[in-house]
C-alpha cells in the first residue's frame, strides 16, 4: 500500500528546501532518481524505494486543490506548488518519512500539507530489518502488487484522481500487457478521468468493503483474489453475484448532462484545437473553460494554442487531455486528439453537474449542434442525462444509465448516409436540418432525458443510417 502525503506551498520548492526534506530519513538513506529526474526517490541502504517525491507543479487553475483534496482549514487555493510524495507503507517508517518530508517543505516554505494530520519535521530513522522485508517486484511504490497479470495500485484517499503517475502506471501496465487493478475503501470516490481508463476490461476498481469483501465498485461484481488478480466470483451457475453495498443510492436529485462529440478537421498549419469545447462550453455555461492538463491537478490556463501546440509536437502519437471549469460550476472534460487519413479528429466527452434546483440547459443544444456542424467540423454528437452527482465524482455504487436526449450527426456523415434516407426514419422521429441546405447536418431530438425508451429510439435510428 501506498501513502500518499502532498505538500502545498506558495513557492516553488528548490532543490535547497528537496534536499531538506529528503534529510527526513537522516543520512543513513540514499536518493534515488527517475525519469530524466521528474521523480526523487528516499531509498533504503540496499536500494529498495521508500519515498517517491512527483516534481512540483504549479496549480494555476481555481478549484483543483478543493475539488480533489476537498475543503478544508487552511487548503489554499490556486496559485499553489503541488508536491506530491508516495510512501511505500511495506516499510513501517515509510508513512512518517512522506509527512516528514512534506511537513519540512511546508515549514520552510510557509505551506500546508495534506492531509494535515500527516505533517511533521521530525527525522525518522528507519528502524525496521529491511533485510527481513521481501523485495518488491517493483521498482516504484506506485505498484503495491505486480503479478504476470496484474498492476495493483492500493489508494487510500477521498478521491482518485489521474495523476501523472497514475497515467505512467495505466501506460506501462497497457504496454506489458497487465491489467490495472485499483483497490480503495467503500468511502474513495473516482474523478471522472479515472472512471473512463478503469472502464475497460481487464482493468477494475476494487472496494474493499469490510462488511462484505471485494467487489467491483463500477459493476458492483464480488471480486476474489485468483491467479494472480481479482476476478468475479461465479456462482454454480457460472453467474457472478452483485455485491449488497453496491445498492443505489437515494436519489438526491443531482444530474449531469454529458455531451460525447467527434469533430475531425484537416491537417494544416492553420488547425487550432480546442475550439468545439471551448464553443460548446460557453454555449452551456456563459464562460470558457479555466484549465488544461494531461493529468489531474489541472494546472494550466486554458489555452487552445498551447494544447494544440502539444498535439502538434506529439503527432502522429494521439494525445489525451482534460479541461475544468470554474469552481461554482462543475464541469470536466476529456479530449483525444488523433491524426489519421482523413485529418484531425478531436473525441471529446463533456459532463456538466446539476443541483437539484439546477435546469440543465437542454434548449441550448439545438443551437450548439448548429454551431458546432457549421463552424467546427462536427461529425457526431450524443447527448444524454443521468442522475448522478453534481460534483462529477464516482461513487462505488449503483447508479443508473445516462438517458439519450439528442443525437447530431455532421454534413459529412449525410452526406455518406444520403440526405433521403437520413431525414425519413421509419419511425416518428422528424430531424432538424443544420446549416447550408446542399450540405445541412441533421439534429435529432430524441427526450428529454426522463423516459428510458429513448435508448430503443436511438438504436432504431442508427440500425436504420447503418442500412445505408
């Protein structure tokens, strides 16, 4: 398992302030670093890691340290340097060595640590027979178990963001063919971004309940350890069992409206991404977003420039990013960016939260499909309702499927499809035309996210624009 202790200071610690935290263990340990010198490690004297120290990261972005540590007595807000260190707790000192180090940064730099209970400057020697301790199977305490099939990942903290790290631990366990495998208490909560990369199968989000064992925190299947992962446990019937505390919830009310768009653009100098979210979420909220990032804190200004510019200099590798919002309106997306034969294609999904007061603005997505078809190079476009929190964080239960309230599809699929039989389904389903009338994009209004029937909708449209 793995502690995580993270300092939070007005300035940019320097390698000074690095090297008087890294004397936390005493001079008995030795420093270790890793990829080109963006992770510090606190080794034992026969090499095995203890600490792990992220490079600091200046948080530029309102709310992120709130939306991912959550509020509390003297958390400051952006701007902030976020330096993250993660404890191997397979050493008993390993936890008190990431407070101290955290706390001896925090005092010199008159910051905070979280979480706060966590701080100290005293030195911990390490008093445990290391010898008398199994070598890891890892060279980094990101990874608590590696098995030939497996990258567990043992968190214990409100919320799970997609940190650098973490993304690292996602890229190499994809890489070599593991699964990833994150085991949290029943309170951890997921962001949005973690959700998606722990979707697929063979990787999972395991709870760890202690009334009820393991079990899948996003299909809520009772998990046992077998063969070296957790997989579900079958009944005779070869059937798994849903495990109780993955119950729904009592409805509070919250929603979220989720936007899944593809636009694709072609490939030249003058290309600036970024520009269908950015219109899209100023069509739903009155305000751009606030920041970007390849992982979670969020740190950067939004800027359609700079994320191209990172696209561009990556290509033909795809790019993964994620834009916030401001702090009173929840909002979060993430965005792949792709060159292929055809050009630049941009898969964005965006959720927006709702209080229970809330309205969604369901009357404004006529218009941004209109914008988005016309301006942007839109190629599809779902959108769906869900009852769900407004924080956009996961919970490890039940909660129901979005509900499809609207489908687009852009000039270019039409005109593939053949305008005839696009705007004549063989149902009662009439669609807007978008735009010019020699190329229009068709709008199809399918709910208002309340009637699930409207999934029966949409699967009759598209079996009927496949049949073109």
């Amino acid at each position: 398992m793995t502690k995580d202790v993270i300092a939070l200071t007005p300035k940019m610690p320097d390698l000074r302030t690095l090297l008087a935290g890294l004397y936390a263990g005493g001079p008995g340990l030795g420093v270790n670093s890793l990829a080109d010198g963006a992770v510090i490690q606190l080794c034992a004297p026969d090499g095995r890691p203890l600490v792990s120290v992220e490079a600091p990261i200046l948080i530029q972005v309102r709310g992120e340290t709130t939306r991912l540590l959550g509020a509390g007595p003297g958390l400051p807000d952006s701007p902030v340097w976020w330096t993250e260190a993660r404890a191997s707790t397979a050493v008993a000192e390993g936890g008190r060595l990431a407070g101290s180090f955290a706390g001896r940064l925090a005092t010199v730099l008159n910051g905070s640590v979280w979480p706060p209970e966590a701080a100290s400057t005293d030195v911990v020697p390490l008093n445990s027979d290391i010898t008398a301790i199994p070598a890891p199977p890892t060279s980094t305490p990101a990874v608590d178990v590696l098995t030939a099939k497996t990258a567990v990942v043992i968190q214990d903290r409100s919320v799970v963001a997609m940190a650098s790290w973490l993304s690292d631990a996602l890229r190499a366990t994809t890489d070599n063919e593991r699964a990833l495998q994150i085991v949290t208490p029943p309170t951890t909560r997921l962001t949005l971004p973690t959700r998606t990369a722990l979707r697929g199968h063979p990787n999972r989000w395991v709870i760890q309940d202690p009334d009820c064992g393991y079990y899948d925190g996003l299909s809520g299947a009772v998990l046992h350890w077998h063969g070296g992962t957790f997989t579900p446990t079958l009944d005779e019937n070869g059937s798994a069992s849903v495990a109780e505390a993955f119950k729904p919830a009592t409805t509070t009310g919250e929603r979220q409206l989720i936007l899944s768009l593809r636009t694709q653009h072609p490939a030249d100098e003058d290309l600036i991404l970024g520009r269908a979210l950015e219109t899209a979420w100023q069509t739903l909220t009155g305000t751009p977003p606030a920041g970007w990032s390849t992982a979670e804190p969020v740190n950067l200004p939004w800027s359609t420039r700079q994320l191209t510019d990172l696209a561009r200099n990556r290509a033909p590798r795809p790019t993964w990013l994620i834009a916030v919002g401001h702090p009173d309106r929840p909002v979060l997306a993430t965005i792949s960016v792709t060159r292929t034969l055809a050009g630049v294609e941009e898969d964005i999904t965006l959720t927006l939260g709702y209080g229970e007061v809330e309205t969604p603005p369901l009357d404004t997505l006529e218009p941004l499909a209109m914008a988005l078809s016309t301006e942007h190079g839109l190629t599809s476009m779902l959108t769906s309702l869900r009852a769900a929190r407004r924080d956009l964080t996961v919970p490890p239960h039940f909660e129901t499927p979005p509900i499809p309230v609207s489908f687009t599809l852009g000039s270019k699929a039409i005109k593939n499809i053949g305008l005839t039989h696009a705007i004549r389904p063989p149902f009662n389903l009439t669609p807007v035309q978008l735009g010019p009338a020699g190329e229009p994009s068709l709008h199809y209004a399918l709910g208002d996210g309340t009637d699930a029937r409207a999934w029966t909708t949409l699967q009759q449209l598209t079996e009927h624009l496949r049949r073109a």
